[in-house]
C-alpha cells in the first residue's frame, strides 16, 4: 500500500449483531465467555451458569466465533498490547 492509498474499509458497526466468544467451562458448571455488539473485536468478558448462556446466547441471537476468529483477533490485539504482531512479552 502507498502512503496515498487509504487503508481497507472495515465493514459498517451493525448494532444487531451479537457475537459471543466461549472461553470455558468451570468446575461450578459456570461458562465464561466475551460478549460483543457490533464488532467482536470489542468484548467484554461474562461468566454465567450454564443454562443461563444458553439462553442468554439464545435471546441474543448470537453468532459464534469459531476458533480461527478468535485466533484473529487476539493476533490483532498483540499489535496495539505489545507493538508488532504475533509479538510476546
């Protein structure tokens, strides 16, 4: 890309739809998880008992990310976290 072209579009902030990134479950029979509106990119994590997610993810009409989504997105996060992708510590 030259320093003239403007960077790739990202798609427009669509406020109906719902992503929701499983993390795991506890030994409580607790789910946590990242719940976002719009642009999974910008989460907040929740843990919730198992039947309360499913509903939750249910009455939300969630799309799951799969694990290369999520893989993409922390890949994304590790450029701002620590200044160059894929960079550790």
């Amino acid at each position: 890309m030259s320093l003239h072209q403007l960077p790739p579009r990202k798609p427009v902030f669509d406020v109906d739809r719902r992503y929701v990134r499983y993390r795991e479950l506890d030994a409580r029979g607790y789910v946590q998880f990242d719940f976002a509106i719009g642009d999974p990119e910008l989460a907040v994590e929740l843990t919730l008992p198992l039947r309360a997610y499913q509903e939750f993810c249910r009455t939300q009409a969630v799309t799951y990310l799969t694990r290369e989504q999520a893989e993409d997105i922390d890949f994304e996060k590790s450029k701002w976290r620590f200044g160059a992708p894929g960079q550790q510590d």
